[in-house]
C-alpha cells in the first residue's frame, strides 16, 4: 500500500492481536486462549478494511499463540494470504529480534502479528518515542531503514479497532 512518501527498506506493520477476553478468566494455558467473539469480528473488520485499500505485504509472520494466529489468519483470509508461524514472536521482543525476522520474511513489506507490552515497546523504541501504545486489534505502519534501529522509523499511521465501523 503507497502512501505516496518516500520509500524506505522495508514497511514494518505491527499488528497486536484482537480481543481474548480477560486473561484473569481463562483457566487453561494462556498459549491456547483463543479470540473472542469480539476479537473475531475485529480482525475481520481490520483485513476486510485493508483489503479494500490494496494492501498487499510480502508475508504475515505471527506468534504461535493461539490468539495472534487465529488474528493473523482471520486478516490474512480478507488479503488471500497465507500465514508463516515464527515462535520468536511469542517471547520478549527486541528490535534486533524483529530485525531477524523481517530478514528471514524477505520482502519490504511485512506484516508481525503478536503480543504485548513488546509491540508497543518495539514500535515506541523504533519512532524514538517514549511512549506508544498499541491496543488489542491495533495496526500500525512504521517505515524503517534495515537492519532496523532505535529512533530510524517513522510511524506513518495507526489504527485502532474503533476507527473500524462495523459493517453488519
């Protein structure tokens, strides 16, 4: 998807998955939480809304944990993509992870779909911001310059699940 600006190396999209629910609730292995209904209907939301703008990555890479698969399959069925597991998504992230990972995704444009508080910490260290939240279901565009560093990317958007109109 070109915004018209300048290109860098790569377009870096976080996408942090949608609602689970209250973790404090849920019994079992927290691996294997799943969507919501509302999470569900989240990332429909998001894939179809990204699907009518062109969006077109050169991979969707997710956490093995049930409810960033289930977001990044969900998203990657509204783009007629395939989803690719990387467990590392599931741990502590740092830039040089996520720089690890967009170099084995290959391509300029790569969607990560995982966890927080890494994600909002990755996305705040890689603007040079000191805060930046990303909520359940949130989807951020950072370009960067590879390998990735601190303060080198520039947040060209962010989108909160409730700036999706629902469409049922």
């Amino acid at each position: 998807m070109d915004d018209g600006s300048a290109s860098a190396d790569v377009e870096l999209y976080l996408l942090r998955h949608a609602h689970a629910g209250n973790p404090s609730e849920w019994t079992g292995d927290d691996a294997r939480r799943p969507l919501s209904p509302k999470g569900r209907r989240q990332s429909e939301r998001l894939g179809q809304f990204m699907a009518q703008r062109g969006l077109s990555p050169d991979s969707i890479v997710t956490s093995p944990k049930l409810r960033a698969r289930q977001t990044a399959e969900i998203f990657a069925d509204a783009l007629g993509m395939a989803v690719t597991v990387d467990d590392r998504l599931a741990g502590a992230l740092d830039i040089d992870t996520v720089d690890a990972i967009a170099e084995r995704a290959g391509g300029t444009s790569i969607v990560l779909v995982g966890h927080d508080p890494d994600f909002s910490e990755v996305a705040a260290e890689l603007v040079g911001a000191a805060y930046l939240p990303l909520k359940k279901g949130a989807f951020a565009r950072i370009d960067a310059a590879l390998p990735l560093q601190q303060g080198s990317g520039i947040l060209r958007w962010l989108l909160t699940p409730e700036l999706l109109i629902d469409q049922s």
